[in-house]
C-alpha cells in the first residue's frame, strides 16, 4: 500500500530528467533534421500584378464584330485564359532567359479574375527578383499582345467602314 506521499507514476518533466541522456541526443537530432529540411525545401517568393479591363459592352471591337452584348465576366474570364496562353508564355520565357519551357512557366503563372473587371496574375518561384521579373514580364506582353489584337481589330472595322463608305459615294 502506497502512502499519501508517494507518487504511482512519474511526471513528464521527471521522466525527461530521469532520461535526459537518452532523451537529448534524440531531441538534438530532430531540431538539426527540421532546420535541414526547412533550408532545404525552402519556400517561394510570390508576385502579384492586377491588370485593370475595359467594359467590353457596347464596344464592337472587344466582340468580334458581333452584335450580341459581351458579358463583362466572361469576357474578363477569357482575358486571364489569355495571359496564361502559349504566345504571352512564350514571350516571357524568352524575356527570362532561364531556359524555362512554356509548361514550367504555366506552373508558376496564375490568373485569376477579381471584382468582375480585373484580373490579378500571380507569379510564384524560388527567387524573389525572378518572379518578380516574370510578373512584369507576363503583364507587360499581355498588353503588348492585347493592344496588338485590339489594333488589327479596329483596322478591319476602319476597312469595313471605309469600303462601305466608298460604296456610297460611288451610288452617289
């Protein structure tokens, strides 16, 4: 019979002293295996860009010359699809010159649509200067390529246009 006094089991703490030249090693150890993994995995730096949209309603340029209203959804849904395309990618693995492909870089490229009428592109990897350079890089083709598609656009209706107004200045 055990008197009041005594203790049936040993707490944790006087079980760690108790074992303190077994428990030691074994604690050093893991503390040096979670900072080698830790510095090993390390982690990644991301960056962020918005691009801003126009309203494409009412603007028979951003339809493709159709007459059906443009959702502004939808359309803002298309535009991110376009910067994670091949041709915006291409162009920015080309700026990077890291030898990343395409599929690398649309790994690290996320855009996503916000609000309805901007689109926020993220860039993640390990270096913080790279992906920040690949954000910029991404955004800054978007636009050239949009600005682009948008210019080839108004020139057919400026054709279009100025064909049919010459017609009418033929009957007349």
């Amino acid at each position: 019979m055990s008197s009041p006094m005594q203790r049936a089991s040993v707490g944790p703490v006087e079980a760690w002293w108790r074992y303190r030249l077994r428990n030691l090693p074994l604690c050093v150890l893991l503390a040096a295996a979670a900072a080698f993994l830790a510095f090993s995995l390390g982690g990644t730096s991301t960056a962020t860009s918005s691009i801003y949209l126009t309203d494409p309603r009412g603007v028979p340029i951003f339809r493709d010359g159709t007459t059906a209203a443009a959702d502004l959804l939808t359309y803002a849904q298309q535009r991110a699809e376009f910067v994670r395309s091949d041709d915006v990618l291409t162009l920015a693995a080309a700026d990077l010159a890291n030898g990343s492909d395409i599929q690398d870089l649309r790994s690290k490229v996320a855009a996503t649509v916000t609000n309805g009428s901007s689109i926020t592109v993220t860039c993640e990897d390990a270096s913080a200067d790279v992906a920040a350079k690949l954000c910029t890089s991404v955004v800054d083709h978007y636009q050239e390529l949009s600005r682009a598609d948008t210019q080839a656009r108004a020139q057919i209706a400026i054709d279009t246009l100025s064909s049919q107004r010459q017609e009418l200045l033929d009957e007349l």
